[in-house]
C-alpha cells in the first residue's frame, strides 16, 4: 500500500516524521509530493497511491481519474470543499477529514484577530475591551466551542447558534443558544464565523443579516470566505462606518475593501488558522492514522462523503 503526502504547503518535518512512522509501522510505503507547481506533477504523483494525505490542495475529478489505485483521501483539517466529493464517491474513494484538529488554533486566531481590531490595529489611539461583550459564534462544532472556552475566560457573555447542535447540550456548556441566526446577530457585539461553504451557505452572509448588528459591531471569520456575500458587504461598510470586519481568508474584493475601509478592515495575506506547529502536527498524523484504520480494519469515522 502506498500512501501519498501531496502538500503544496508542505507539512512541518516534525509532522512528516510522525505520519511516516504511523504509515511504516503498519507495513505501508510514504511517498512525498512537497510545494509542486504544477497540476501534472501532482497527476503522475497520484497514478499509483492507495492513499492520499492533502492540506489545501485540490483533488478534482482529473486527480481522482488519474489515481487508478486510490481508495481513500484525508484532508488534514476540517474543511473540505478542496476535494470533488462527487467525483470522489463515484470512483468508490472515501474521503475523510480531520475534525477538531486544527480547532484550538482557529479559535486562538479569533482573538488575534479581534483583538487587533478592537484596539484600533495598535496605532496607539483608545479602543475597547471584550470583557462584558456579547460573542455570537455562528456555528457551534470543534471550532466554535473552543472560541466559547476562550471567550469565558475573557469574561464575555458567549451565544452561539447551530441549526444542527441541540440547545440542551450547548447550554450545557455555559453558552446561551439563540432560536434563530437572526436573533444571533441582532444580539452581539462580535461575531465569530465558523460555517461551512455549502450549497446552503454560500452568500449567506447578507446585507440583510449584517443590517441586524447593533453600533460598533465586530465579525471575524475564519471560516471561508464564500459564506460572505462580498459585495453587499461593502455596500454595508460604506453605511456602516461604525462596524470592522477581519478575516484570515483574502476576499476576491481585498484591494476594493482595503482602499475603502483602511483599518476597519483586515485580512491574512494567507489562510492562518491551522498555521501552527501543534495543529501541523496533529492534523498529519491524524490523517494517517485515519488512513491505516481504514484500509486495516474499514473504519470510516469520520467520512465526509456517500459509500
């Protein structure tokens, strides 16, 4: 069995370490594609894996066509709208992903990141303080609940609202669940972005949601930049001088967003929130435990695509 590490970023050497170890003592071959330029090079590299390890990179239907031995692709992370789970499906490949991770790291980026804004991006004018703010988290998964953990401790008052986490077990954890993402967004002074890019999402992140924030509202996201509606967000920071936006996702409108917003707005020049040597780590080689369970013993856990 030959399991495949294609990372464009590359994992750390700590991390490749621990995923070859994981890999060889269960009897399979690492092979390691690192900071390719070219789609061809990832193609041939494919051609004869069972395995495939990725990060960011992209696994459409070329790479799961030319991937003739391919049984089954980690992205070490939680997203994974980088891999064509159709195509995937079709071909019998399960994919899998990563959950939880990456999540304290995420979320320690959330605070990065607010707080930069809220302190006026440290150019030594008077900001504000969190400390008995409302945090709206919209989404409540791995992610946001360690925002909520994070939050606690810098004493703000934590809603959250998750379409698909039930009220008794986010109450259960301190944090007040909101009967509707309106009603979240209209209540707090921050809001932490942890939804997925779903047929369902995309764009979801309106004028019409925004306008429901109250004066001096902050929205972070770290989650993907296609859950914004780009435009009507600019249109609502052109009447909204009063509200800041930063995220770790480059929009499409950066430049337009920079010119016009100066401060108020902030973005990563790259991805950041699994940037950290912990999370590198722990995704990698989660992933390729994931992949020796399931070839050994069928164990699919945590699949994000059909059988």
């Amino acid at each position: 069995m030959k399991v495949l590490i294609a990372t464009d970023k590359p994992f750390a050497k700590v991390a490749v370490d621990g995923i070859r170890k994981e890999v060889e003592e269960a009897g399979f071959e690492l092979a390691l594609l690192e900071k390719y330029t070219e789609k061809q090079q990832l193609l041939d590299a494919v051609s004869d894996a069972d395995a495939i390890i990725i990060r960011s990179d992209i696994v459409d239907t070329e790479v799961i066509a030319a991937a003739k031995q391919l049984k089954v692709v980690v992205r070490a992370g939680a997203g994974y709208d980088n891999v064509d789970l159709e195509a995937a499906t079709t071909a019998g490949v399960c994919v899998m992903n990563t959950p939880g991770q990456n999540a304290n790291a995420v979320a320690e980026l959330v605070f990065g990141l607010l707080i930069y804004m809220i302190r006026n991006n440290f150019n030594g004018t008077s900001g504000t303080e969190l400390k008995g703010k409302k945090l709206g988290i919209h989404a409540y998964g791995n992610v946001g609940r360690n925002v909520a953990r994070i939050a606690k401790g810098f004493g703000m008052d934590v809603l959250a609202y998750d379409m698909f986490c039930r009220d008794e077990d986010i109450l259960a954890e301190g944090v007040n669940p909101t009967c509707s993402v309106k009603m979240l967004y209209q209540s707090c002074d921050v809001i932490s972005v942890h939804i997925p890019a779903t047929k369902e999402t995309k764009q979801s992140i309106n004028n019409e949601l925004l306008s429901l924030l109250p004066k001096g509202a902050v929205m972070i996201n770290t989650a993907r930049k296609e859950v914004i509606n780009e435009a009507e967000m600019v249109a609502f920071m052109e009447a909204r001088p009063d509200f800041k936006y930063a995220t770790d996702i480059t929009p499409d409108n950066h430049a337009e967003m920079t010119e016009k917003f100066g401060a108020r707005y902030f973005s990563t020049a790259k991805k950041m929130g699994a940037q950290t040597a912990e999370a590198n780590i722990n995704a990698g080689i989660a992933a390729a435990k994931q992949i020796v369970a399931f070839i050994k013993e069928g164990n699919d856990t945590f699949r994000v695509n059909k059988k």
